[in-house]
C-alpha cells in the first residue's frame, strides 16, 4: 500500500468541501440502513463517507490500515467537533 501524502489528504479534504459527492452517496445508503443507529466505514481513508454519517447521527466505527489517514479524520472529527466516530487502525 502507498502511503498518502499530506497533499493529497489536503486535496481531499478540500475535494470533499467543494463537491456533493459524499452527501449524493450518502442520502443513496441511508433508506439501505433500516433503523440502525451505528456503521463501519472499512477502508475509511480520511473519512469522507464516516463524516457524512455522523454528521447525520450515525455512530461511526472508521477502520483503516493508515495511521496517517486515520490521523487526518481524528483532525477533522475534531476540527468539526464531532463526537460519534471511533477511529480503529
């Protein structure tokens, strides 16, 4: 696996901020998920799809095999002050 660079989680971050993307997939999953309050995001990354669902409520379990991904999102869930993900490496 190739690690990430700073730039290209900076990049991402500022990807998400500028598209509809996350929420487009998002609002798709969720009439899939039947009542539940929790989901794992495998394969997090920097977390695009765990901020969006805990933005929603959700209790998130964000699973990656990148410290330095999972580093990025503990960032950003605090930058965002949310308190629902559960970052595990």
């Amino acid at each position: 696996m190739k690690e990430w660079t700073d730039e290209q989680i900076l990049n991402y971050y500022l990807g998400i901020e500028h598209s509809d993307y996350p929420w487009v997939f998002w609002e798709a999953m969720r009439p899939h998920l039947g009542g539940c309050a929790s989901l794992i995001d495998i394969g997090s990354g920097p977390g695009a799809f765990a901020l969006a669902a805990a933005r929603d409520g959700f209790h998130v379990q964000a699973v990656d095999i990148s410290k330095k991904n999972l580093d990025a999102l503990h960032g950003k869930i605090k930058e965002l002050g949310l308190k629902k993900i559960k970052l595990i490496y």
